[in-house]
C-alpha cells in the first residue's frame, strides 16, 4: 500500500527527530570520549611521576644501605682492633 503524503511528512519528521537525537547523543559521547581521554594522559603522568619517585627512593635506599655496610664493616673492624689491644694489655699486665 502506498502512504498519504500525511504519513510521509509524518514519518519523515519522526525519523529527522530521531537523526537529531542521534547527532546529539554521538556528540555528548564524544565529549565523554575527550574528557576520558585526558584524565587517562593525566593519570598516565602521574604513574610516570610517581615511578620516577620510586626509582629514586630506591636509589637513595641503596646508596644508604651501602653507607649503612660499610660503616658497620668499619665498626667491627675497630671492635675486633680494641678487643686484641685489651686481651694483649691484659696479658702484658699478667706476665709481670
């Protein structure tokens, strides 16, 4: 059956307001698009920030655990130097 031109005009103005909401939609959904992306670059920038924070930190813990070795080393090392200066007084002092 062919349609009046009423129902042409009709269905022509249902189907241009559906058009028009579709154009909207798809530019609310772009901008939803473009706002995501830029908290993504944005998040993406601190992650960045934060592991060059945390390559840092543990550059700083290295170097100061390496300190932390070698003045300990150093420490024993004057222990055991006193210790053998005491026992060898001590014995010096007995011998007499």
């Amino acid at each position: 059956m062919a349609k009046t031109p009423s129902e042409l005009t009709a269905e022509w103005a249902a189907m241009s307001e559906s058009i028009a909401n579709l154009r909207r939609e798809n530019q609310e959904l772009k901008a939803q698009l473009a706002k995501a992306s830029d908290e993504s670059r944005a998040a993406e920038r601190r992650e960045a920030l934060v592991l060059q924070e945390l390559a840092a930190l543990r550059q700083r813990s290295d170097d100061h655990q390496k300190r932390f070795d070698e003045w300990d080393r150093r420490f024993w090392a004057v222990v055991l130097l006193l210790a053998g200066t005491i026992v060898s007084s001590a014995v010096a002092l007995l011998r007499r």
